[in-house]
C-alpha cells in the first residue's frame, strides 16, 4: 500500500501537479455535470407539460332543464312617422314672413310661411273692377231691351189701329231685330259677368295661396326657407317645410331576411332597442308584412312595419333601431345551452416522439 502511495506520488511530482489543487478541480467538474443534468431533466418536463396541455381538451357538463323557450327573428330598420309631409308652395314670389321654425308643434291651417302679397292683392282689385263694369253692361243691356221692347210694342200697336197699313213691314222688322240684339247683348254681358267673377274668385284663391298652411296636425321636421328668399312653382317645386303627424306613434320599418320572412305575420310582438338609449327596450307590433322585395348586395330582404308607441317622444324620426321579433313561444320545452350545439371539438392526433441521450 504505501509502495501505491508513493508511486502515486512520484506521478503527482512527475506531472508537476499540486495535490490539493487537483481535488478541487474534481470537485467543480462533479458540480457543473449535476447543473446540466438538472437543467435537462426541467426542460424535459416543461415540453412534456406543454405538448400535454396543448392536446388535451376540457368540456363543462350541465344538465338539462325544463322552461319556456322563445323563438325570435332580428331585425333592423329605421323609425318613420306614421305620416311625413312635404310642403311646397303653390305660388311664385317672394317669401315675406316665415311663421314657423323647426320644432313647432301646427295645427291644420296655421300659416307655416306667407308670400309678399302686392301684386296679387292689385290682380284682386282689378278683377273686382272689371266685375263692376262687367254688371253695369248688364244693366245697360237690360234697359236696352227694355227700350226697344216698348217701341216695338207701340208699332205693334199702330199696326192693329191702322188696319196694318202702318208702320211698314221693314219697320217692324228692324224694331224686332233691334229687341233680338239687345236680348244678345245681355246674355253677351251676363256671359262677361260670369268670366270676371271666375277672374275674381281664381285672383282672390291666388292671394289666399300666398299664405303657405299646415296641411295637418303635427310638428315641422325641417325648414328651407328664410325671408327674402325666391320660391318658384315648378313641377317640382322646392320643399320649403317637412311635417311630421303625432308622433306619439310612430312606424318601424325592418328589413326581414327572406330566410325568415316565412315566421313573420301580422299582430307578432316585438321589442326593439336605439343607440341613444341601450339600456332601455321599446315594444311594439306587426301591422303589415310587405310583399314587395329589395335586393342589396345579392341579399333579398323584406320591408316589415311595427307600430311603435313614443308617448314620452324619446324615439325620434331615422333613428336606427334593432328589433326582436317574437315568432314562436313553447312552455315546459327541454332546454340546453345553445353553445353545446354550436360547440365542434378539435380533432385529436396522437403524436410519437422519441428521446434520447447522446
């Protein structure tokens, strides 16, 4: 043993090596080969644990339940008043006043707008003249036959005490054709009357035109007229004012999808939604399901109009509204959750791999 030792030794001395340095070179080398052990060893399980969390999947059971289910179509589309209308004017002329503004609420026969009037009021006067002077011809005329009516009954009676020797033939013929003129003229003056009264009414239908009306009950949506402005009557005249009737009820009309037109009938409740207000919900009803189609974009939709009570008049013209149409009710119906039947799990592929250490 100690001839080992010694010859043990004698290697250390021959290689020039100190002894205490060579253990401590030993140790380090043991040390880093237990530091890359450990460091392959986690990462082996960290790819393990990932590839396994990756392939595996988690389902979530529930059980069925019985309840009322509800069938519904949505739909959206705009709010209209039942009933908007464009007014116009009749009459050429200038704007003078305008006695409306955005807003207000008119009656039918308020005035919205009134023309400058003078011109018109002059063609009123002048027809009233020309009437006057049409019914004292016909007065002139009257007592024209009034006068050649009693000469042509004197010489009528001359003729009888005469034994109709006198007056001539030709004189009682001309006091005949005399009284056959003046009856003309009459028919002729009262025809003239009749002409200037019709001037007269139409002037005066004019003069009562240039006061622009509200044709209904309602509120003015939008006004395009300011005083001083031209207005011409066209045959398509400008729209000077929009009015809207009552709007404490209104329309909705929906675009339904031709896919579920066949739901839709008349008297099916709905409910609907607007941006300005998405916290609240609207009821309303079907009243009439359209026959007629629109095609946008290669989809055929179908026009769907809802009555809509607006008694507080947050609802507003145009606004765009998104709505629920209820189209089937089933009671004590099985029920699941809708994401199991729209749910398709991945498919699975087992996967080989192989390690090894080199």
């Amino acid at each position: 043993m100690r001839a080992k030792c010694n010859k043990d030794t004698d290697i250390v001395e021959t290689l020039g090596i100190d002894p205490s340095q060579g253990s401590r070179i030993g140790r380090m080398l043991w040390v880093c080969a237990t530091i890359l052990l450990t460091v392959i060893v986690i990462m082996a399980l960290v790819f393990r644990k990932g590839s396994n969390s990756s392939d595996s999947v988690h389902y979530k059971a529930q059980e069925a339940q019985r309840g009322d289910l509800t069938v519904i179509v949505t739909a959206t589309g705009t709010l209209q008043p039942t009933n908007k209308v464009d007014v116009s004017s009749e009459l050429s002329g200038i704007i003078k006043t305008v006695e409306a503004d955005y807003n207000s609420k008119v009656k039918v026969g308020q005035p919205l707008a009134i023309l400058d009037t003078s011109k018109l009021e002059a063609q009123v006067t002048q027809s009233k003249a020309t009437l006057e002077s049409a019914k004292a011809k016909v007065l002139q005329a009257e007592a024209t036959v009034r006068e050649t009516r009693s000469k042509l009954t004197q010489l009528r009676r001359v003729k009888e005490l005469s034994n109709n020797k006198l007056p001539s033939q030709t004189e009682m013929d001309a006091a005949e054709a005399a009284l056959d003129r003046a009856l003309a003229d009459v028919a002729s003056a009262k025809a003239a009357v009749s002409h200037s009264q019709a001037t007269l009414d139409a002037n005066q239908t004019d003069l009562s035109k240039a006061v622009i009306r509200s044709p209904i009950n309602g509120i003015v949506l939008t006004r395009s007229v300011e005083p001083g402005q031209t207005v011409a009557a066209t045959l398509n005249p400008p729209v000077l004012f929009k009015l809207a009737e009552d709007l404490t009820k209104m329309e909705l009309v929906v675009n339904v999808d031709e896919a579920d037109v066949g739901q839709i009938q008349e008297g099916q409740r709905a409910t609907f939604s607007v941006s300005a207000y998405p916290n609240r919900m609207f009821d309303a009803w079907i009243v009439q399901d359209r026959f007629g189609s629109t095609t946008t974009s290669g989809v055929v939709t179908y026009e769907t109009v809802l009555k809509v009570d607006n008694p507080d008049l947050s609802l507003r013209p145009g606004m765009t509204a998104t709505a629920d149409i209820i189209v089937k009710k089933i009671e004590k119906a099985v029920l699941i959750p809708s994401t199991a039947l729209r749910f398709t799990p991945p498919v699975q592929e087992r996967k080989k791999s192989s390690t090894g250490l080199l």
